[in-house]
C-alpha cells in the first residue's frame, strides 16, 4: 500500500515516424498500427540509449514552472532527478551498464540513474525515491532491428491482442516511453502539471495465487484510501483496465483468468461496465518500451477523458479459459473496438483506471486517478488536431491574378521541400509540411481582409503538389465561367472548385456582397436538423478534437453522458458488432422518441459549441427542422437549463406512450384497440413515415378520401413525408404512382391527431430563458423569428411539432432576409442537400433569371455546409467544412488545426493559454 499518493507530473515518448507525445497520443487513440514503422536499422548502444533518456527526461523537465526548486527543497531542481530505465532486453555487461549509468548521472538535470528490467520493481523503487521529495524519470526502451521486424509473418500486420481468437501475434516495436512522478503534495505545493494519480500498487511473482491476491489488494487499498485531491471528489469503480496480453499462451491465459477472477471478487457484477484496452495491439511487442508504454496509455486516457479501442478486436478465445466465453459475458468487462470520449460519472466521482503489467518473472497491479479541478478550470487541451497527417494550407488574393501567382510560389516550395526530404524520415516529412502550412496560415491572417481563398487539404509534400496543380487549372475555369458563361445549371456548380481531398475555392463568396468595393456581410445560418438523423456512433470523435468543449457541454446536465445515450450511440460488448446487429441498434434507437429526441438535443449543443467556442462563430439567423427546433433554443442557450429537458422527456407521456410507443393518442383519434403487449404493438404497427417524390398538390390530391394519411413535412418542392396508418399509406402511394421509403420512426407528430397533445408540449417546453441573444430564430411554426421569452418559445415548439413542416418555405424565408451561409449543426447532411435543391429551384423560377449573366445572379450566391457523415470521419468532415467555409470568407478561428498540445506547459503559461498565444 502506498503511503503518499504518487503524481505523474510529466509524459513523453517517441516511436517510428511519431517524434513527439502529441503524434503519439494521437496514434494511441485511433488506434493506427505502428509497429511496423521503425525504417532503419537500430543497435541497443549505449550511446543511443544514453542519448535517447537524456532527450526524452529533458523534454518532461523543461516544461516544469520554475517555483518547483521552492517546493523541492534548497537543492534545484535539475539535481533532483533520478532516472530509472526499463530495458527488459538488455543484455548489457554490469561494466556497459556502470558506464552508461555514469554517462547519464553527469547530465545537469540527472541526479543519478539505474537500469532494471521489470516495471513493477522500477516502481518500486520511485515510490521510495518520491517518498523523500526526490523527482523519479521512468523511461522504457526497445531498440529493434527492421530485419526482426520484416521476417515476420504478414499475418501480424494486422495486431489485435492475445486475448482474441484471430490472434497471429506480436510485430516488434522500437521507441521509448517516459514518464515523471512526484509526490502528491510536492506537486501540487509546486503547482506542477498533474495528468493523473498513482493511488494504489501491489507486486507478485508471475503465479496465478500470487497475482490474485496482488490484484485483490490494489484494488481493496484505492477504495480504502482517503481523498486527497483537493477537488474534493471520491473515487468510482474501475472503469478501464490496460492489459498486457503477452503473446505467449501461457501467460496471455493465466493474466486473463486472474483478473476475470479477482475483478468478480472484488466488484460487485455490473455487466459491460469496465473496457478492457491494450496498448500492443497498436504497437506490437516493445519489451522495456511496451511496460512503461501500458502505464503511459492508462495516463493519457485518463487525462483525455477517453476509453482506447482495441485494435481490429473481434471476439476472446474460445479455448482460453478453463470454463468458456461465459466467463467473459458474466464479468463486468467489455472490449471497445473504438475508442470513444469517457464522460463524467453521474454521482460526481473521479474516474479509475488500473493497469495490469505482466512479464515472463513478475507481475504488478496499478490503480490510478484523473486529476480534477474546478470544472470551469479543467479544460484538458490536447495537440490532436494540430499533430494530424491531413493539413490545411490557405491561399489568398484579392483577385485571379494574385490566387495564381501565390499557387504558383507555394508550388515552387513545396517541390523543392519535397527534394530536400528525400533523404528525411517520415517525421521530418510531416514537419516538412507542418511548418509549412503554418506559414501558409500566418501569411492568411496577415491578408484576411482579401477576398478570395484557396482553401488545400494534403496529407503529404506529393499530395499537395496534386492539389495546387488541380486548383491552378480549377480557380482558371471557374473565374472564366463567371466572366463568359451564360447560366445553364445552378450558379454555384459553376463558380466552385473542389477536389476528392475536400480542397476548395469559390470564386463568388457568400460572405462578400458586390459592388464596387466588396464587403462582407454577416449572414450565417445555424440549421438544426430532426431527431430522425441520430445514429450508432454519432459524435465518437468530437471531445477528442475539441476538448474546448467538454466542460461546458458536460455542465448542461446532471449526467450528460445519459442525455448523450452514451451506451446506445456507443454500444458496450464482448464481441465485435457485425453489420447487422449494429443495424439493429439503429432501428432500436430510432424506435424510442424520447431517447433520440434527447440525443438530437444533447449533440445540437455539442455541434454548436464546436463552432461558437472553438471557432469563435455566432450565427446571425438559426432555424430547427421538426423537432430540431427544440435543439435550437437548447444549443443556443436560450433556456436556463436545458439539462432539465432529460427529466421532462424521460417521464413523458406524450413521447413514450401518447405520439410514440403505444401511440395511444392515435389509438384514440382513430377509435382502435390497445395494444396487449409491446410486442403486439410492433407486430401491427399503426403508423409509419415514407419519404416520396412528389410535390404537395398532387398529395393532396391523392390524399382525399383518406382521413388517416398525412404530409407531415414538405422537404423540396418535389420530396415529402407521407405518414399515417401503414396500408392506407401504401395505398395513397400506389395510386400516386411513386417509390415510397420507410423511416421506421413510428412517432405521429406534424399529423392532426398530435394537436391533442398540444397542451401538454407546451408545458414540457416551457423553462426559464436567459437574456436575449442576437441570433434571430426562425420557427416553422409562423415563418418568423420567434420572441425570446419562455411561452413563446413554448409554444412555438407545440405548434411546430403539431402542424405540418414546410421547409421550402423555411428556407426561402431566411434566404430572403439575407441567410446566405447555412451551416448544418447534427448529423448527416440532409438539410444542406434540401436548401440547395430548395434555392436552385427558387432561382430557376426566377422570371427573369433566363435573360442574367452568371456573375447577376450569384450576387445571390448561398453555400451549405454539413459538419457530420455517417461513415466518414468527423476529423476529415470538419476540415472539408472549414475549408469551405473560409473561401466563402466565413471568419474563424483556426488556431487549433495548427498548435495545441498535450503537455501542460506550466512554466509560464497553460497549454490552453499557450495555444491562445500562438495564435494571436
């Protein structure tokens, strides 16, 4: 048992073409296979190690504030360090490890070093070096050959973890993984940067009696330790566990059984309520490197608030435990195939995290703590987005001629930068064009006030040279096109360039007006989609890439992670999901209006945020499709407490019993039985949705005669919604003559029986309202901006969700009050195909749009934007989208693409503030 709780004040590593922590956190949480990335032959020597801790323990130091020597005593701090390496292979003589020992004590930050093999022995070691205020490095090495890397079977490519019954085995890995401890009151009294806490360790030899009973005692002294972080807040279950899952099948089988044991003692079973993730199944087999690896994964997770992905997990071994894959069903452990954001618990307490460090002699059991503060304070930035592959290079002028000459010098860098790195690493190659899109960008906001921008997406020195090579020819032709063209299609087709990629340029920018001088305007549009949109999977990535957001979106409500439905976007199990069943879980989401209609809320807000808080962009006008109107208010801070919105929806009767579920008020309406049972109801469904082609007048026509059918939503002049009882339905449909798709949403909203509920949703969405914002929000309700008080808006929603939807004229709406930028804040992008459809149409009816010129009629220019693609990942849809947003000349701030970190540089400033500096 511990006597002081430990702190990690400082993190670092570097393997293969990853160079720095940020680029390695960002392939621990995507789970990217890097074992095969070292691409050049390495000897274990002692130079290269010794040059290699004194590298990584310099980085972790340098950033430490300069008050820490107060707080350490009267001796500074660069003599207050010992190192302890974890080099499991060496096979190094006592003479080799004395000279390397010595080298290293001679550094100016290293007070003395050792060499041992075993992190569970290093560890405890540092806890009797901290428990005298000492600062203690633990650095873990592997050095590996390429040859031993590319003998190996093409079958290992493709890592899962030991565990997993298509295991073929590990791929060797070289790299080193450090981190720094200090005592728990040391750091903080030096206000050091805290990623996480060391609240429990016990060590055992490698034996099944032995490691059960080691695992019983972590676990027995976390939950009886005091609190001793100031934020005051206890500690939860475990809910994450790093494995080891050594390749062998001996130990890959006793590690698993133990901990299936000892966790089942321990807790009480809560089925799919602990992940289990492990780190070789993204590196492969580090040795010393891969000890020190777990702790460091367990470390940022925590500190990221997020549960890591097992790498193409499928399914646990059938034959690795004496009993069968029961065992795993009936334990409280899930695999995650994905990582996902890891959300506040709701009782308030801090999240555990244990690590389970097997090796062939010894064995250990850790159990750390994330590190809290005030939650307007813990904003936990990372470099995430600013380490990625995919870079956005701006290009700016204020006229063709300037676009051109500024393509053609940024084609002459980036091909004699890609001369020069050659000879380079991967690593030097993605610096390469960091830097110098970077530059790109400084020069962009330099020129901001210019009209026009090329907005280029590349992952690589030869990508982007294809990119400016397509956009050299593509922003010719389009500024051609607005000089000579007649309109034969819809004006905007014709004046943008856009790649594959997502690169893009427009040359008629919705932002700017013309005239003699152009001038931008403001005239951004928020569109808040249905609750229909929502699926398995939704949002996964988006904490990740802006952790801006986490605080403020997890203050909306008690347990946001409920109001997220964490469990049902991210479903929990043993086995991989296959297709289908994760098409069930859609259907089953889709099923519960409550539950989708509090998602559809829940992520309008984190869509939002995204844009108002990382982006620093307002909308002028906003506007919701169906029930995408409540998201508005909610998202854009019109109620007080829209967290109390979970609680209201969760125990409605008119949305799981009333117009959803049972649909008891269509039961009455139309005077039929109740359903005996749920599954009665589903096997003779009374209401369903389809989406059709066909204009308004012809349904209404074929609707006559049939009280129980209706258009519920007009989404273009030719597509609606037809609903109502099923066969009647069909009917209407066939005598229409068109193809008709089901929704599978059986909820009766926007239909004339849902007027019986009216009183009651006004009650539901009547809440206290916070001063006026200067958004204007636009209801289908009346086609007007709505008041900002709480029974207007209470109403308005009633109405809204009662009468039928008319977005055409939605659209038009806002369009003619000057909306020109129409941003889709949720998921998918189906209002920004509509609102193009719906404007196009608008111009081609236009009586005298026949007789104008291109560059007439995009005076009117509009662009959609979506920021959500189911099956594309969020990452590469937000950089399409700002791409197109800046050449629209949309202004945003774009400093987290380019800096940002992991580390807590707290010598003279926050990362959060450190990132906030570069960018002014």
């Amino acid at each position: 048992m511990l006597t002081n709780d430990i702190a990690i004040v400082g993190i670092d590593s570097q393997l293969g073409e990853f160079a720095n922590i940020d680029r390695v956190a960002r392939a621990l949480y995507l789970g990217k296979n890097i074992a095969k990335q070292v691409d050049k032959d390495i000897a274990s020597t002692n130079s290269l190690i010794c040059s290699t801790v004194i590298a990584s323990t310099a980085r972790m130091v340098e950033v430490l504030p300069g008050n820490a020597t107060v707080a350490l005593g009267s001796n500074p701090l660069s003599t207050q360090l010992d190192v302890i390496i974890i080099d499991e292979a060496s096979e190094k003589s006592d003479e080799q490890v004395s000279v390397l020992t010595a080298n290293l004590s001679a550094q100016s930050h290293i007070n003395n070093a050792i060499v041992m093999s075993q992190l569970s022995e290093a560890l405890t070691l540092a806890i009797s070096l901290t428990d005298k205020g000492r600062l203690v490095a633990l650095v873990g090495l592997s050095f590996t050959s390429t040859k031993s890397i590319t003998e190996q079977s093409n079958a290992k490519s493709n890592n899962t973890i030991s565990f997993d019954r298509n295991f073929a085995g590990y791929q060797s890995t070289s790299g080193v993984a450090s981190l720094l401890l200090a005592s728990q009151v040391i750091a903080q009294r030096a206000q050091l940067p805290i990623y996480a806490q060391l609240n429990s360790l016990s060590v055992a030899p490698a034996n099944a009696s032995a490691m059960k009973a080691a695992v019983l005692e972590s676990l027995h002294n976390t939950k009886a330790r005091p609190v001793t972080d100031y934020a005051n807040k206890a500690q939860s279950t475990i809910s994450l566990l790093e494995v080891s899952a050594l390749e062998g099948d001996f130990h890959s089988v006793l590690e698993s059984s133990v901990l299936l044991e000892a966790y089942r003692e321990a807790y009480a079973v809560e089925p799919l309520t602990c992940a289990i993730s492990c780190a070789r199944s993204i590196t492969g087999e580090g040795a010393g490197f891969s000890q020190v690896l777990g702790l460091l994964r367990t470390v940022i997770a925590l500190q990221q608030r997020y549960i890591p992905g097992i790498n193409h997990w499928q399914a646990p071994k059938i034959e690795q435990l004496s009993c069968d894959i029961n065992s795993w069903h009936s334990s409280n452990f899930y695999f995650p195939t994905e990582s996902r954001t890891r959300y506040p618990n709701a009782e308030g307490s801090k999240h555990c995290a244990a690590y389970s460090c097997l090796t062939q002699d010894s064995y250990c059991h850790l159990v750390l703590t994330e590190h809290t503060l005030d939650n307007t304070e813990d904003i936990r930035l990372n470099g995430f987005l600013a380490s990625s592959d995919l870079h956005l290079i701006l290009v700016n002028g204020e006229n063709q001629a300037q676009l051109q000459q500024q393509l053609l010098q940024l084609a002459l860098l980036c091909q004699s930068t890609f001369i020069e790195s050659q000879s380079q690493s991967q690593a030097q190659k993605h610096d390469a064009l960091n830097k110098m899109a970077d530059q790109q960008y400084q020069q962009y906001l330099r020129d901001s006030t210019k009209k026009y921008t090329v907005a280029l997406l590349a992952e690589s020195l030869e990508e982007l040279t294809k990119e400016i090579q397509l956009a050299q020819s593509g922003v010719s032709n389009v500024f051609v096109n607005l000089s000579q063209g007649e309109l034969k299609t819809t004006a905007s087709s014709l004046t943008q360039w856009k790649t594959p990629k997502g690169s893009y340029f427009s040359a008629t920018p919705a932002c700017y007006t013309e005239g003699d001088v152009a001038e931008k305007s403001n005239n951004v549009c928020f569109m808040y989609p249905g609750i229909g949109a929502t699926y398995v999977g939704l949002g996964r990535d988006l904490f990740q890439l802006f952790p801006q957001i986490y605080t403020e979106v997890a203050s909306l409500a008690g347990d946001i992670g409920s109001s997220l439905k964490d469990t049902l976007l991210n479903p929990r199990s043993i086995s991989r999901l296959d297709f289908k069943a994760l098409k069930q879980r859609d259907l089953a989401l889709r099923g519960s209006l409550a539950d989708i209609a509090e998602a559809g809320v829940g992520f309008a807000c984190v869509f939002s945020k995204i844009f108002t808080k990382v982006f620093k962009l307002n909308a002028d006008f906003a506007t919701g499709y169906s029930m995408g109107e409540v998201s508005m208010y909610a998202a854009l801070g019109c109620w007080q407490q829209p967290g109390l919105m979970s609680a209201r929806l969760a125990n409605s009767a008119t949305f799981n019993e009333r117009l959803c579920g049972d649909l008891l008020t269509l039961r009455e309406h139309w005077d039929l039985p109740l359903a005996n049972s749920p599954t009665q109801a589903s096997a003779v469904p009374i209401w369903e949705t389809y989406t059709i082609k066909a204009t308004l007048a012809q349904v209404e026509a074929a609707c006559l005669g049939e009280p129980r059918v209706y258009c519920t939503i007009i989404n273009t002049p030719d597509s609606v919604l037809l609903a109502g009882y099923p066969a009647d339905c069909l009917r209407v449909i066939a005598s229409l003559g068109v193809r008709a798709m089901p929704l599978n949403m059986a909820n009766a909203i926007h239909s004339a029986p849902a007027k019986a509920e009216y009183d009651n949703m006004v009650a539901l969405y009547t809440m206290a309202v916070n001063t006026r914002i200067n958004t204007k929000l636009y209801s289908s309700s009346c086609y007007l901006p709505v008041p900002q008080l709480s029974k207007a808006i209470a109403n308005s929603i009633a109405k809204c969700l009662c009468d039928r939807v008319d977005f055409p004229r939605l659209v038009n709406t806002l369009y003619d009050n000057g909306a020109r930028v129409f941003i889709e804040m949720g998921p998918g992008r189906s209002l920004c195909s509509w609102v193009d459809k719906i404007l196009e149409h608008e111009h081609k009816q236009h009586k005298h749009q026949k007789d104008l010129p291109i560059k007439e009629v995009c005076n009117k220019n509009s662009v959609s934007v979506p920021v959500n693609a189911k099956g594309v990942s969020d990452e590469l849809t937000y950089f399409r989208a700002i791409a197109k947003l800046v050449s629209h000349g949309v202004t945003l701030d774009l400093s987290s693409l380019f800096y940002g970190s992991i580390i807590m540089n707290k010598k003279t400033t926050t990362n959060h503030n450190k990132m906030t500096a570069q960018h002014s």
